[in-house]
C-alpha cells in the first residue's frame, strides 16, 4: 500500500514537472515608453516600436503619452519605476522639469533611455535622437538654392525650452550666415502646436506680409501657417519639419506645404539599444540619428505610397503574429498534453504492471494454498486412518488384556490363597514375612486391577447391569469409612463423616458398584494426601439427588487435567503412577449406570473434592440390612505401607565392619523394602526416598555402593548419579542404576552420567547380588591401582590384577592433592588426620572412608606407609644415615622407625644400605 502511494506521488510530481515547462511563458523584460505627446511623428515611433517588440518573445512593453504635459510624464514616469518595469524609455517633454524625476530613477538602479528630446544634466544610460542642427543647416541650404534674389524668412518656433526645437533654430540661424542672399526676419513661438503656431503665423505674415519663406520647427505649424496665409491671400514658401506621413507628406502632397525635412523616428533602434542595456551586451551611450532627406512634390506621393504599403505590411506581420502566437499557444498546450497524455501512459502501463504482478502473486498464493489444503487434506486422511488403526489397535490391545486377564485370574486365585497363608505363618523370619507380605500386597493389587479392566470392558460393551437393592445409605457409608480409620490413624490424618442427611433415608443402589466407587474416591484420598492431612466424606441430598463427596487437603490435580481425570489409563503423574488409572474412569461408568453424575473441583497444592450425585430411587418401601464389605486389609493393601524394622543407620564406630555398605535410593516404599531384604544379608543397606536425599545421604555416609532407580520425583537418578560422581568425597563411589525400561538410549544417558552398571527390572535376586558383588569387587582393583602405581606398598602381598576399569579425574586429583598436602609436612611427627581431612574439604569420617575406599588404608595406615616408601627411597639414593632419614621422614624415634621399617619390608633399614653397598 505504501509503495502504490509513493508511486502515485512520485508519478503527480513528474507529470507536473514535465508540464509546468511547457506551460510557463514568462515575459522577461517589461519595458515602459513615456512619449512626452501623441503627434503623428510619435505613432510612427510607437508603430515601430511594437513591430520590434514583435520580435522579442521576452519582451512586453507599455507606451504611455504625457500629453505635451510634463505633470504626466512626471506621473508616467514613477509609475513604471514603482510597478517593476526594467528599463524606462522617454522623450522627455521639457527638459528641466522633467530631469529631476530621471534623476531620481537613475538613482534607483532603473535603466533610463532618453530619445528625441535630451534632459540638462545628461544623467541617462543613453540617449538616442536625431541631430535638429543638422535639420536647421539642411533648412537653411534648401532655402537657400529656391529661386529669387532675395529670401526673407519667418520662423515658427517649436517649445523653446524643448531640446529639438533649439537645435533646428540654431542650425539655421549659424547656416544661413553663409548665404547672403537668406535672412530671417522674425521668429514666433509656436510651441508644437497648431492652434499657437496659427496665432504667430497670423501675426507674423500681418506684419510681414512679404515674407518670401516660412520655416516651421514641424509640420503641424507649418500647416497652420498655410492656412493663415491662405485666409491672407498670400503665398510665401512653407517648409515643416518631421515629414510624418499624415501630415507633413500629405501637407506636401496636397500642396500646403512646399517642403518638409524627414526626423528619423527608428523605433526599432531604441527597443534594441534598451534590451542591449538589459542584456549587458555593449551599447552607444550617445546614437546621434543622421537627419534625412527634403520631402516636396517630387517625392511626397511615392512616400506616402511608401508609407500605405509600410502600413499594410505591419498589419500583415501583426495579423502574422497574432496568427503565429496563437499557433505557438496552441503548440505549448498541445505539448503540455503530449506530456501529461505520455505521463498517464507510463502511468497506466506501471499500474497494469504492478496490477499484473499482483495477480500472478495472488495467483501464485492462491495455488499454494491449493497445494497446502492438499497436503492438509491428506494429512488429515492419514491421521484418520491413523486413529482408526489406532482405535483397531486399542480395541485389540483392550481385548488382549481382558483375554489375558480373564487367564490371569485364576492363576491369581491360585497364588493369592496359598501366599496368604504362607505369609501368616509363625515360622517365618522377619525379612520372610515382610516378604511375603509385600507379596500379598501386590497379588491383591493386581487382582483388583484385573477386575476393574474386566468390568470396564464389560461397561464399554454395555454388558454390565446393576443389581439394585433397597439400602440405608448413611450406616454403608459409615461402614466403609469405618475400615480406613486405622490407616488414618497411623498415617495421622483426620478422617470425618460430616451428614445432614436424615439417617433412615434409603435408597436403591448397586451396592457392590457404588462400595467400589466410595473406596476408589477414599483410597484417591489417602493416595495423594500427604500424613497429618484431612479427609471429609460427607453426605447430603439435594432436591431428588443423593450427593456423596469426599474432599480432602492433598496436592490437588493440575487444572490442564482436570478434563482427563476421568478418562480410561490417565494419570497425572505418568512418571510415578501410584495406580492403574481405570479407577475412576470406572467410578464414573457405575455412576452413571445409576443415572447419576460424578464431578471434581480441585485446587494444585489445596486439595480436591470428588462429589456423587445419584438420583434418589426406591425398589422397595424398606430398606435390605446390608453391611459394608471393605476390609482393613483391602485398604492396607491399596493405601497402606508394610510395616518393617527399618535398618540402622551406620554410625562412626562401624568403621571396622567388614560387610559394604550400600545405599538404595528408590520413590516405591515396596521396592526399597524388597531390596533391603534381598541385600541386607551380605550388606549393610541404607535407604533414601528421591534422589536428593540419596545425594545428602551418599555424602554423609559415603557408601561402597549406590543402588539408584532411574525415575523418581525431586531429583531423578541420572541427576542423582551426576551429583554423587562430581563430588569428591562420593566420586569413587560405584553407582547401580535400575529401571523398568530397558531401551539403550536411557543405558546410554546412565552411563553418560556415570553410571557403572545398569539392572533392569524385574531382576532376580542372583543377578542382583552379582552385580553389586562385581562393582565392588571393580572398586578393590582400582585401590590396588593406586596402591601399585603411587609407590605406596601393598597391604596385601597379592598378585598384581588388571584394573577392570581406570579411577576417575576427581579420584586422581584427590588423591594427587593428598600426597602433596601430606609431603609438606612429612618430617612432623604429629601430623593430624582430621588437620589433613580439613585441608583436603571434607568432614573426618567422610576422609576415613574415601582414603579407605581408594587405598584400603586407614589414612593413619596410609600416612605410615607413605613415610616408609620414602625413607626406602632415601636409603637407595641418599647418603643421609639411617637417624636422619628416620627424622626426615616424621618418626619421632630412630628405634620406632626400624621397627615398622622391619614390619613393612621383612628387612631394617641397615640391611637395605648393606646390601646396595655390597651387590
Ligand atoms: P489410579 O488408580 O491411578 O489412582 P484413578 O483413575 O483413580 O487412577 O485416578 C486417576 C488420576 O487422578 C490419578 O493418577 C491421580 O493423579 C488423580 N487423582 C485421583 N484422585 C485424586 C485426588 N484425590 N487428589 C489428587 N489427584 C487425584
């Protein structure tokens, strides 16, 4: 989305880019022209101005006329200078009024062309006019070569204070003194204009009315002239100034004038000296125009010809012009719209592109997610078929086991009987009986299981029907409660029946299902309820509903199974199940064979409370007497522990005792018990309920062997068995892993643990006692290593044995760390065992047995040896006497040290020297 909005931004912004060039046309320069009047002389100027300015595509001009007033040339002035024009172009109309006002534009960095007329100061950036002398002079010669003897002149005069006008009278006056036979009688001011110069001709021919020639400084008084002399009757010589075609060439050619001089306009030539000075190009600061030839009737109608034709051929070129903007107009548009048409394309063609990819990707995603519902759809087929052969394959399974316990039954029949009466038989030895007991116990166990499988099945193929009798439900309840009494009582928990019930109520049930429900949900009770807890069964009804519950103060069930509970085979704790599973499965099928419900509400580390509720039914108007079935046995058999003298824990002054201590560290009371019994004749057995208290106990003790089970709550084995072989005062220590699995991946991660030795169950008591004879027996080989290898003597004279396996890091560097802490302070006498032990960071007894277990010393034994293998050492290599090596070595006297020398080597220290002296 973004990226469209970007490309739709990026798009305007070039189509606009490309059109804003093609629209612009911008004029550059804006000149103002200030004609100081509107005379025929001056719309030739204008005309010729506009038809360069035609030329120029960047230049715009604006002409304004002053009117012969100098206050509106002075207006006309500062208004371009205020409106931004570049360039100021006048015929100033009086020269000094109108200087100041030049002045102050010049000032203000305007550009100021002064044409025709000049200013006093000559302050301008250029000026352009013609030269009025040289008119005067060309008056003067004209008038000059005319026929007759003498030529007595008039002079209309134009403004006097106008530049042009001084310079035709000055180029006359200074001419004609070269011509006798011309002389300039008087003069008038006429000051441009017709109306005045008619005023002064009229007096001027009243009071000369001889007067042979009338020279006026332009051609609209010589006209005025003409007229007055006509109304006079006379007819002097009148010649003009300026020869603008619609008066001084037509006053020619109409015969009112005689002659008139040509004042060159070159409009044209002021637009391009101004646009020079714009341009920076390089200008003539003064361009004095040359003064052209006499008009009279021999050429006044040519040039008015001339002058038509000119005419005609401007307003061509205009309609031209006009014709070619409008083209060139329409030209700019229609490349605006090439431009905008080609945008739109690009454009277009980018949006089918993007509009192009994004289809082919929706098509691309739309195939694979065609391809993925594919791979879903037959994953799900193979899932169904998965559960369908899983279902085959659990109905199959289902049917085994209740085949297999059908079979199962009678020879458990078989076994129960005569191993109940074995085990209360008076000839037995404690440990028999306990083992026959914990025999009892699991047969019973496995009975029940069997039933429940078989009537589970039973439920499930809806073959199982209840037997409904009338019954006072309040004495059953007591009944049942009554058998656990005893296990609440050792277990020292508070067992209570809470009822509001009416005690005569009665109701029809299956007695036997619904007993089977109530010990279930009891003996759950007591299961995953911790000693010292409570346990609350009480009894009420509610509306037509009998509600039985039994809550108790246990760990509670995880809310993530709550919704399992009740499922066939589940267990919350899969490692360490203290039951089948099918229980309450099963106590949900009878209840609900009751039509009626059975529901938990539980809290983790609270406790759980199971509630029955069967609707209250009657089969007969009185109750049947009925007595509970449940047993003290049944419920020592499925919630109680075997009693049994739990072995003594060894205590410092067992040192000496011969049979190896070995440590059992199980979770299931009943193993531990059966491997006390099987081990305790040829050991002495500690034991330990999680692998924690196995750690703690295996430290303190420092057993010759550990027996550990795999899985087990607080600490597993493999973490148990890491624990112990990364301690140094445990690491010699051999470790017998047990499990009920025999996969290799678990051998294997035993064995990376530091395991050395695996036992899977069930195990006969034979292997057992092989394996734990055999891992000892490895322990003694490794202590004959470091007996041999650390030059210390044997305590044994026995033949040398391959190690089975080598001693581990830890063991080395303990050992290492020992004799280097000992070394140090060989020569003293006094040295301390327990100062040693401290040293070496474990507790005294915990010394005594690790330096036992690696050497097969005690450490004083070992010390004393260690003190001998090097005095034997000195008296092969050293030249000291016999006394001193007794004192190097820590004896406190000589006599001491032969003595034991003599026991340890068969020889004294003197016969050792004697015979390395005499070989
Ligand atoms: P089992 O025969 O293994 O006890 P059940 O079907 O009776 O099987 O119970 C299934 C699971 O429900 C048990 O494994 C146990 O985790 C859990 N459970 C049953 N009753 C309780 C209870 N009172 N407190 C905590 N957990 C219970």
């Amino acid at each position: 989305m973004k990226f469209f909005k970007f490309l739709s931004i990026t798009l305007l912004a070039g189509l606009i880019g490309i059109a804003l060039p093609a629209c612009r046309q911008e004029k550059k320069y804006r000149i103002g022209v200030s004609q100081c009047s509107d005379d025929d002389w001056r719309k030739k100027m204008n005309e010729e101005i506009e038809r360069e300015v035609m030329f120029h595509d960047n230049v715009e001009v604006e002409i304004r006329s002053a009117d012969d007033s100098n206050e509106h040339q002075i207006a006309d002035l500062n208004y371009f200078a205020d409106n931004g024009f570049d360039i100021i172009i006048t015929a100033p109309n009086e020269s000094d009024p109108i200087t100041p006002t030049i002045d102050s534009i010049m000032a203000r960095g305007i550009p100021v062309v002064v044409f025709d007329r000049t200013v006093t100061d000559h302050n301008y950036t250029a000026f352009q006019g013609a030269d009025n002398d040289s008119i005067g002079i060309q008056v003067a010669d004209y008038v000059n070569q005319l026929p007759g003897d003498k030529k007595r002149v008039l002079e209309i005069f134009g403004n006097p204070g106008s530049s042009p006008a001084r310079g035709r009278h000055n180029g006359f006056i200074k001419q004609i003194d070269l011509y006798p036979d011309v002389e300039l009688i008087a003069s008038g001011v006429g000051n441009w204009n017709y109306e005045r110069a008619a005023k002064v001709a009229d007096s001027l021919l009243t009071i000369y009315p001889d007067a042979e020639v009338i020279y006026a400084h332009n051609d609209r008084m010589a006209l005025a002239a003409s007229d007055v002399a006509d109304n006079k009757g006379l007819h002097p010589f009148i010649i003009g100034v300026d020869a603008a075609p619609q008066i001084g060439m037509k006053g020619v050619a109409e015969g009112k004038i005689k002659a008139t001089f040509l004042y060159p306009t070159e409009g044209h030539e002021v637009i391009r000296t101004a646009l020079d000075i714009l341009e920076g190009k390089p200008y003539d600061k003064e361009s004095i125009l040359k003064a052209t030839s006499v008009v009279d009737e021999s050429n006044a109608d040519i040039l008015l010809l001339q002058d038509q034709s000119l005419r005609e051929e401007t307003s061509k070129m205009e309609r031209l012009k006009t014709e070619v903007d409008r083209y060139w107009k329409e030209h700019r548009l229609q490349t605006v719209f090439l431009y905008i048409l080609g945008g739109l394309l690009l454009m277009l063609f980018i949006l089918l592109f993007l509009f192009l990819r994004a289809f082919w990707k929706t098509q691309r995603q739309q195939a694979q997610l065609v391809e993925q519902n594919k791979e879903l759809e037959t994953q799900r087929d193979n899932e169904r078929r998965l559960n369908e052969q899983l279902q085959q394959a659990t109905q199959s399974k289902l049917m085994f086991f209740t085949n297999v316990s059908h079979d199962l039954r009678t020879p458990l029949t078989l076994i129960a009987e005569p191993v109940r009466q074995l085990s209360e038989a008076d000839n037995l030895t404690p440990p028999q009986k306990t083992m026959m007991r914990l025999a009892l116990k699991n047969v019973r166990i496995l009975q029940r299981l069997i039933n429940q499988v078989l009537d589970f099945r039973k439920y499930e193929n809806g073959r199982l029907s209840l037997s409904l009798t009338e019954v006072n439900i309040y004495s059953l309840v007591e009944d049942w409660t009554e058998a656990f009494l005893a296990e609440a009582r050792r277990r020292h928990m508070k067992l209570s029946i809470d009822s509001s019930l009416d005690n005569s109520l009665h109701l029809a049930l299956d007695v036997e299902k619904i007993e089977r429900v109530f010990f279930n949900l009891l003996s759950n009770a007591f299961k995953y309820t911790p000693d010292n807890g409570n346990i609350d069964v009480s009894l009420k009804s509610e509306g037509d509903n009998l509600i039985i519950s039994v809550a108790d103060s246990g760990r509670g069930i995880p809310p993530e199974d709550i919704a399992n509970i009740f499922d066939r085979f589940f267990q919350v704790d899969k490692v360490h199940p203290k039951g089948s599973g099918i229980g309450l499965s099963l106590a949900k099928a009878f209840v609900e064979l009751h039509e009626g419900s059975l529901s938990v509400v539980s809290e983790l580390g609270k406790g759980s409370v199971f509630t029955v509720s069967i609707p209250i039914k009657h089969v007969a108007e009185t109750p049947v007497e009925v007595k509970g079935a449940i047993t003290g046995s049944d419920v020592s058999d499925e919630v109680g522990r075997i009693e049994r003298q739990e072995p003594a824990l060894p205590s410092d002054s067992d040192s000496d005792e011969e049979r190896p201590l070995v440590l059992v560290i199980d979770d299931n009371t009943d193993i531990l018990i059966l491997l006390s019994e099987l081990l305790n004749e040829r050991y002495r057995v500690i034991t330990a309920p999680n692998g924690s208290e196995g750690v703690r106990l295996a430290a303190k003790y420092v057993p010759d062997l550990v027996i550990c089970d795999v899985m087990m709550p607080v600490m597993d084995g493999l973490e148990c068995c890491r624990r112990i072989k990364s301690e140094v005062s445990t690491s010699h220590i051999p470790v017998l892993m047990l499990t009920a699995c025999s996969m290799d991946e678990q051998r294997v991660q035993g064995y990376e643990s530091g395991a050395d030795g695996y036992l899977s169950k069930p195990f006969s008591d034979v292997v057992l006692s092989a394996r734990c004879d055999s891992l000892i027996q490895n322990r003694r080989r490794i202590i004959d290593l470091y007996s041999a290898d650390k030059n210390i003597p044997a305590p044994t004279r026995k033949a040398p044995q391959a190690p089975a396996s080598q001693p581990g890091d830890i063991d080395n560097e303990f050992y290492r760390r020992f004799i280097e802490i000992f070394r140090a302070s060989m020569s003293n006498p006094d040295v301390n065992v327990d100062a040693l032990a401290a040293e070496m960071g474990l507790g005294r007894s915990q010394f005594y047995r690790k330096i036992k277990a690696l050497t097969n010393f005690s450490p004083v034994e070992l010390i004393r040896n260690i003190r001998l293998k090097e005095a034997r050492n000195l008296l092969l290599t050293s030249e000291m006497t016999v006394s001193e090596i007794a004192y190097a070595v820590g004896f406190s006297t000589p006599a001491y040290f032969t003595k034991c020398y003599r026991e340890s080597f068969g020889e004294t220290p003197s016969d050792t020297r004697a015979n390395l002296v005499a070989p």
